[in-house]
C-alpha cells in the first residue's frame, strides 16, 4: 500500500514535531509538503522529512495535486483559512486544537464539512489516545465500579512565557479537560463556573494564575479542574474519577524508583511532550490508519465546536465569576 | 505522679472507646467515674476501667470531689449542659467534637469559660494529632514548597445509617475539614459554597450525597471538599496541597503490598477508628499531658465556636446554592 | 527510502507477532517473504502482511533474491541452519534468543559471522529496549548513586505448559536475566549456582519451581534471580540495583489506581507480550533503522555466545548444586 | 492497679530510650531502679523517671526489694551476669537482644531458667511487634497467597561507626531477620551461608559490606538478606515474601508525598528509632501487661538460644565461604 501524503501547514515547534513523528514512527505515511510562511523555518522544516518540498502558502499546496491529507498545525486565528479551502478540497484533516478560537467561526467550518457531505476533519485532543484516559473511560462504560458522579482534575505546567493571557488558561488549557470530560462521561458540558484560590506569586504579574474551573455535564456530572501554569515542579495531568461504589485515578508518574539522600523518588515530568508522547504517536496512526479507510476515528467538528462554545462560557465566566451556561446549537444529523 | 482522675460523660460507642483508651494505652490518667443515664450501659462502660463508677448524673459526678477532669461524649445537643457546670467547677474539658450545634450556644459557653478566667476547654478534632497533617502543617509552614494556595480534600465513608440526615454532612463530616483547613492555613474560613455532582444512586433516598463544598480563607486560599458517605468501597481522607511551587498529598493507605490474582493491592480502611486510631490516642495523652500542668495543648473553645460558625454557613449553602458568608464575632483577647 | 524487505523465518506465535508488527507498527520495513514448513501456518502468517509470500524452505527464500534482512523466529534448535546460510548470503538478521542452544554451535556462528568479514547478526534480547533497563542502565553509567554493587531479580510466570522442563527455567528464562546482567553491569558473568526454596507445589510435578539463581560477574557484583514460574497471580520482571549511595527499582506496574472493595489496587500484567510490548516494537524499529545504515544496534552473535556460555554453566549448576565456574573463549577482537 | 517497678540495667542510649519510653509512653509501669557503673551517666538517666534512684549494682538493686522487673539493657557480654542473679529472685525479665553472645552462655541461661520451673524471659526481638510484619506473618498463617516458599530480605544502615566489625553484621544486624525468619516461618533455620557483593568503597576499610546472607529454614524456605550497613541514603527494612500463588512486601515508607523539582518523593527513615519507634513501645507495653498476668508474650529464651546458634554459624560462614549448618540442642519440653 502506498504511503499517505501529508501536508503539514505551520512548521513551528508543533509542525516540526508531527513532521519528525510522521517519518520516524508513523506507518503509512509521509510528509510531502511543508507550508509555511517562514521561507527559512519552512526549508528546516522539510529537511526533516526525506522528499518533502517547502511552500509558502497552503494554495500552492492544493495546486501541486500531491497530498492526500492536511495536517493544520498554524497558530489557532489561521485554522479557519486552511480549513475551508481544505474540505472544498475534499482533503481529510487532523486539525491541532482548537478547531478555531470560537464557536461562530467553528459553525462555519461545521457547515463547510457538511457541504461537503462527509466527514473530514479530526481535531488533535491527543488525550483521548493516551492510555490511562482510555483505561477509564473503560471503566466507566463498563459501570464496574458503578456510575460515575464526580471528577477531580489538576492541569500542571512548569512556568508560562511572555504571550501567554489570561484567557488562555481556559482556551489553551483547560481546553484538554473539557474535551476529554465529554469524551469519558459522553455528555456534553453545560455549564462552567471560575473560582479564584490565592495567587501564585512566581506567575507573570498579568496572570490570575491559579484557576478552579467547575465544569457541568448535562448528565449531572461534576467536574473540578485545577489549572495551574506556573508551579514550577513539573508537568502533571491528573484526574481522579468518583464513582458510586470507589474511586479511580490517573497521571501518577511510573518508571524507575530511587531511595537516595534520604528520600524515595521517581521522577516527573516537565512537559506536555514527555507526558503524551506516545498520545501523540498514537493519535496520528490512528488518523493514518482510518484516513486510508476514508474514515474519522477520533475527535470530530462537532467535538470542536463543543470544546469552542464551553471555552466561551469559560472565558465569560472569569470574567464574571458567576456559573455561565454554556450555548450550543443543537447537532446536526450529520455528526450522529 | 498521681494520675489524672477524669470523668467520661456520655458512654456511647465513643465514651466506651474513650475509656478503653484511656485504660489502657494512655499514659497518667484513669477514669474515675462514668457518666450515663442508660444504667447497663453506664455500667458495661463502667467495668472497662478498674475503680471506676457508673452515675446517672453529672451533678452527682460534680458533687463527690474525686475527678480532675471531663471528657464529653455524649450527643451534640447535650454538650452546653455539661459544659457549664464543668467549667463553673473550674475543670479542665476534652469535649468530643462540635463544641455546641450552633454559634450562639457556642458563644455562651465561650462566655462562661472567659468567666472562669482560665482557658479549660479542648475541642476533640483529633485530626490535628494525625502525624500526616503534622507533616502537612510544617511543610506549610516552613515555606519549602513556597506559599499554599489551595487544596483538594476528599472525605469518603462506607455507608451511612438511618439517622444521618442531609445537614449532618456538614455538621457532621465537613466539620472535620472545617477545622483542620483553619489549623492548616491558620486562617478562618468567611465563606462556604456547596456544589452538587451526580447524587448516589445508594446512599439513602433522603440525602443528597456526594456534595463539593468550596471553603474560602481570609488569606485567598480555596479549598474543595468531596464530601462523599456512602461509597462503598472504605474509609478514605485525603487532602493534597496545592503550593506555588509543588504539591503535597496526604492519606494514602500504607502497610504491606499484595501481589495476586492479576493486581497489586493494599487494604484500605474500612472505619475512621482505625484510620485515626493513633490520633485519637495522642490527642488524649496531649490532653493529659497539658492538663496537668494546667494548660490548653489543643483546638481551644474559640476553634470551637469557629467551626459552628462555619457549618451554619455550610448547611445555609446547601439549602441555597449560593456562597454564604461565615459570620462570626471578632476574637476575643481572651483567646489570642 | 524504500522499505526494508524482510524475510521472517519460522511462523509460529513469535514469528507471526513480528509480522503483524513490521506491518504495522514499523516504519521503513514489510514483510516479503514467511518461512514455515507447515504450509497452513505458513500462508496465515503471509496473509498478515500485504504482499508477502510464504514459502518453505529458507533456500527458495534466499533465491528470489527480493530480501533485504532475515528474521529468525524458529524453534532455537533450527536457528543455526538459518543463519549460516543467512550469513553465508551476506543478509543482515535478527535472531530471536537464543543464539543457539549451546556454546559449541554459538561459536560456529561466529566464525561464519567473522568469515564475512562484518557483523550482521543481532539477537533478540528485548529487555535492552524496554525504557526502565534503560533507565537503569544509564544511572549505572552516570554514577549518580555511586558505583553498583549487587543486583536482586525477580520474573514471574503465571503458569508453565506441559513442554516446559527443569532446564528451560536456565534456558528460557533466567536467559534474559543473564543478557541483562551484562548488559546493566558490562561485565560478562563468570559463576553461577542455583539454590532451591520450597517448591511450588502449583507446579507441574516434573519441575523443581522456583529456584534462586546466584550470577557473579568478572567485576564482583553478585546478583541473585528469583525464577518462578507457576506463581499464578501474572507475569512480573522486577530488579532492585544496590548502589554505594542507594538503591533503585524498575518493574512496577503503572496505569491506572483504583479504590474498591477496602482495596488499593492497580492491574497486574499476565504476560511477558503486554509487559515489553512496547521493547518488541523498539527493538525491531532500532534493528531496521540501523540495518538500513548498514549497522549494528543492538545485543551481538557475541553476547549471544556468552550467554549459551553462562546458560550451559547454570543448567549445569542446576544439577549439581555447586557454583560453576562460566567456561568461554576470549572475546576475538572482531566483537570489540 | 499498681504500677509495675522496673530496675532498667544499663543506662547507656538504649537503656536511656527505654526509661523515657516506659515514663511518658507506656501505661502500668514505672522505672523505679536505674543500674549503671558509670555514675553522672546513672544519674542523667534516673532524672528522667521520677522517684527512680540510680545504682551502681546490680545486687544492690535486688537487695532494695522493691522491683518487680527487669529490663537489661547492658552491652551483650553483661547480660548472662545480669540474667543470672534476676532468674534466681524470680524475677520478669525482658533482656536486650542478644540473649547473650554465644550458645554456650545462652544454654546456661536457659539452664538457670528451667531451674526456676517458671519461663521468665522475653528477648528484645521488637519487629515481632511491628504492625507490617504482624501483616505478614498472619498472611503466611492463614494461607490466602497459598505456602510460603522463600523470602527477600534486606537491610540497610546509613554508615558504621568506629566499632563496628565484620561479625557484627551477623551478630548485631542479621541477628534480626534471623529471628524475624523464624518468626514468621515457624521453622529453625537449619543452615546459613554468606556471599560477598563487590564491596562498598565508602564502607570503612575493615568491614566487607554489604553481603547477601543465605538462611535455610528446616521447612524448606530460602530466605536471602542483603545485609548493608554503609549505604548512606537511609535506614530501610524490607522484606518480600514469596507464596505459591503471589508476593507480599512490608518495609515501603509511607507519609506525606511531595512533588517538587521535577521529582515524586517521600521521606525515608534514617535510624531504626523512627522506624520501629512504635515496635519498641508495642513490645514494652505487651511485656508490662503480660508480666502483670504472669505469663510470657513475646520471644522467649529459648528463641534468643536459636538466635545465637544461628549467628555462631552465620558468622563461621562468613569467614569459611560455604555453607554451614547451625548445631543447636533439641528443645526442651519447658519451651513448648
């Protein structure tokens, strides 16, 4: 079978790391077009990946004839303008989160697919392809623990940098758990609410940093989430489920043990790259995998524009300290 | 040393534990008389200690001369009426936890100890002699991990019984939490939030169980608590620290490890009284201990009073939904 | 680049995982032609890899002359009679462990490997892949916690079938344990004696399970294996490494914790295929890629003489309960 | 009930720990003779139990008349003539591992005891009071993991003092799994054989540490203990058990868990006084309260005669290389 040709559009970190992940450890594929603005950033880029050229726009792309899927990995504010000539395209896409940075303009790439009259797009939540998500979203579809009631997350990350607001702590952040909280309780959030604990004083002075966002499902769920971007020890993703008859958890660090200097220690992660490496690896495959069936198998529009409309209400709700409902239209036959 | 003679008041499940505990494993002291209206009961409480009395009253305890020292354990709503003639005797008190059931009778008995002149009451929150919150308490407060911002708490219990209402999960279970978050952040709590995540299908049909109860600090630490009393599975208080830069956990189960039919395992408690078995011992040995050298060494009658000041709040939150402010009257100099 | 075309030699359980993950888990290699002589089998397995064709004899194989790499997955008894061939045709192989059965034949292949002028085997002791030997390995290096003293191994089975014999527990199993060794201490090992405890009376009546196998390399470290191979409750490969300054661990299971039924506990492998499956698909990745750069990457014809070398000597202390001396040739400079 | 009064002989650290021990921690007894020659060390350390007086003699104690117990905290080569003269007043007496220092001395003492008609001695083993291995040793009773077949010790010590000689990791060190082994196994170890690890370089220049030591139970359980006194990380004890059907280990730390600088931690013990604290206060209080009732409760002479026949051996092996047998007299009926 031949190799699926893929165009990555944006070689920043994030491009340049599914560019390496695409040759070095993904079956079945190839990148065959780097596009990217940055003539010299593009050029690095695609030496990467043996065979693939570098453009300066996503239209030279489409034009050349050579690519079977697009994989958007640009800054959020340009998915849109590669999304939309992509589905006219017909092209399959893994779109990095978020689909787009709110949900009017994730409706019009909602209707630009169903246009089209099939699915295309996958959006990068590469959570759901990590294996402990997995093992309990196992767990509480197979009720052996009883129904789900509650969940407690924390959402870690060593230190933010120069550009990065407060808003983002939601859209950038949190974004992982309100997808992944629809993807384990299968129910879509309706409701977010922001409380403030005390403020980390090693944050950037613009940023309310901690965050306690309290996420509603429609099924009743409840959902707390510690988002703390500047705490210094490491990188940690933890969620610890509540159910009716005990509780599971995880996102504790395995590997080597060490009893040293009077302590016994493992070590911790520093980054979303070591954390979900292998998320990543397998959140493409399976992309690839499917996209040779003309299949999705992961995260829809759909998904998007849900994560988009929470992220909304959760924006909203900083602001304004109160429980914001979140808005939605309904679903479309289309993404049943 | 002659022992310190002490008079157990109320020999319910938790008198009797007392007075075993005393007996036996507490080091300077003995129970001199038992007292209890229920006369088998009195007297089965009675033959756990050598030399000790039944009698039906308090006043009659008062009036033979021969007791040091009180130890309250009856029922909640019968605290006041021991503790005043007690403190009008001019005797030290251990007073199982709640002080009273509501700030205003809490504050009369304030009044009465301030009368006295001498500080005489310790309230039994015996978390505080628990050596993981000790180990929590020094980390906060030797600054190692940088400032606590907020922190995460988990109270589960097996089951409840058919006294336990709605209310009681406050006054009864978060009250613990209550006290040991002002103990830890050594800050009073002025507001109580209660959230609601799917209720348990078995817990009783009367009660709306699990809660999220959000605790704010005068110093801008925010705590939630799961307050969880029928899930099955064992006795579980777990509280992880949040700090500005790194993060503690304590409550994990230890003892011997099992490996077997395919898991790795530990037991977990199934009952407070083993989980705080060590607790409860070196809180009355602390009592003990202080007691003879005249001093307080515990969570005073203002600790106390506090607390009903909180769970008013508390259980005012659960009926409204909203944030409800803890109000309370200034400290008095008395008990700085 | 094109693929690696890789002949897989004997299509057994063993061969027939690696077809399935050459197919789809490896990049830069396929299947093209399965050896087996049950030609049933033999087509099943081909039918695993699109394109492949099954054939059965290894010498219709290496006619076609449309194979890049060999695969070596036969019953160890057949393994020289594939390789010198495979050797004599200049083909790069991976050879499934063991080398060969015994010290003698082991040697053979080595001097048909060094006729040729260039190394071209690599034995498939996956252990080396698996990330937390890795771990181990390079703390050992690093000298962090000082220089290693002694090593403390444990591998579990959950039961044996009935072709399992007394010396398969040397042959079969302690043999990853003797590649490891010298692999973590780079020092080859030069006594061994088995020591017997109580037997498992779980284990077929024929086998003398478990033993506590003792391994001293040249540089002084002692090392002590736990063989058990009927313990029931999953499959299990633990080593504790004692430094001057500490000690370390690896092989604890991770992944998710649950809280049920007054228990902690987390799943426990059940065999050796979901405990390394990820060093299979590393060790056959790393074998392709440095095979295509025309290297070696990996565990040698060399070491896999030393350890049919130290596997002869513990199946022979097996019998006698004697420490017995490792009998080996001097390493030919072409292994330097 | 009247205190028990006990004559502590020996004041230095041990004795000291005790006599603190017995005055704020332990309920029913009371110090009320501290024997030591040294007499500003005598005196220090009858300060700390009030009312005891400080003697120089023994004999001088006995001849007061008002002890009722003993507690023989001298150097091991003083026990025998301590043991002697408390077994001929009749006197409760709980002596200090070891028993005395040698199996000759040590039938003595058991000679004198039988004389007496009346089992008197317990022997300071305290692990056997040590909540993890009770965890254990009732797992091995009721046979929930299946028979036990072998066991892995080890034992690790920061560093050594100036004293401390290569014997004394059998006489001082292994001395405790070798009663701890026969604790939980319920059988004599019958042989013992040690083997040397590469050598630790910050290991005093004397001492050959660590060493694995092997024991042979009579039922056929092999247990092997890593005996290391330099390893300067901390203090640990840990012990797995093999069983037909699973594994079980004691000896983990728990407490208060940390995430910072990019590690997961907690704090290992440093000194035996931490980690056992509770065994030692344990197995006082049980000797005091079965003292009261006239009986024996813990290990008695005849366990401290065993401990000694396995240590001569252990420390023959120690020097011979090979596997030595432990000679021992067949136990009187007075110890059934």
């Amino acid at each position: 079978m031949t190799d699926l040709r893929i165009a990555v559009v944006g070689a920043g970190q994030m491009g340049a790391d599914h560019i390496n992940r695409i040759t070095e450890r993904i079956v079945g594929a190839s990148v065959s077009v780097v596009v990217e603005p940055d003539a010299a950033r593009g050029a690095a880029a695609a030496a990467l990946a043996p065979g693939a050229v570098a453009l300066s726009s996503f239209a030279e792309a489409l034009e050349r004839g050579d690519i079977d899927a697009v994989l958007v990995a640009t800054p959020g504010q340009f998915h849109e303008t590669v999304l939309l000539p992509a589905l006219a395209a017909g092209l399959p896409i893994l779109c990095e989160k978020p689909l787009t940075q709110d949900p009017v303009s994730s409706l019009r790439v909602l209707e630009a697919e169903q246009a089209g009259g099939k699915k295309l797009i996958q959006v990068g939540f590469m959570r759901r392809f990590d294996r402990e998500y997995m093992q309990l979203r196992e767990l509480i579809e197979n009720g052996n623990a009883g129904a789900l009631l509650a969940m407690h997350c924390a959402h870690r990350n060593p230190t933010t940098g120069e550009g990065y607001t407060d808003s983002m702590l939601i859209t950038d952040s949190v974004v992982h758990e309100i997808d992944v909280v629809r993807y384990l309780t299968d129910s879509p959030i309706v409701a977010v609410e922001v409380k403030r604990p005390k403020r980390n004083s090693l944050a950037p002075s613009w940023l309310n940093d901690p965050i306690l966002v309290l996420l509603e499902t429609e099924s009743g769920i409840l959902v707390d989430v510690e988002m703390n971007v500047n705490i210094q020890f490491g990188y940690q993703v933890k969620t610890e489920a509540v159910f009716e008859k005990g509780v599971a958890e995880i996102g504790r660090t395995a590997g080597l043990t060490r009893w040293q200097d009077g302590r016994i220690f493992g070590e911790e992660h520093t980054t979303f790259k070591t954390r979900f490496a292998d998320a990543y690896d397998a959140q493409i495959q399976r992309w690839v995998n499917a996209t040779k069936r003309g299949e999705i198998d992961g995260p829809s529009a759909w998904d998007g524009y849900l994560v988009a409309a929470s992220c909304e209400a959760g924006v909203k709700a900083q602001q304004t300290g109160e429980r914001e409902e979140v808005v939605y239209v309904p679903r479309p036959a289309f993404y049943n």
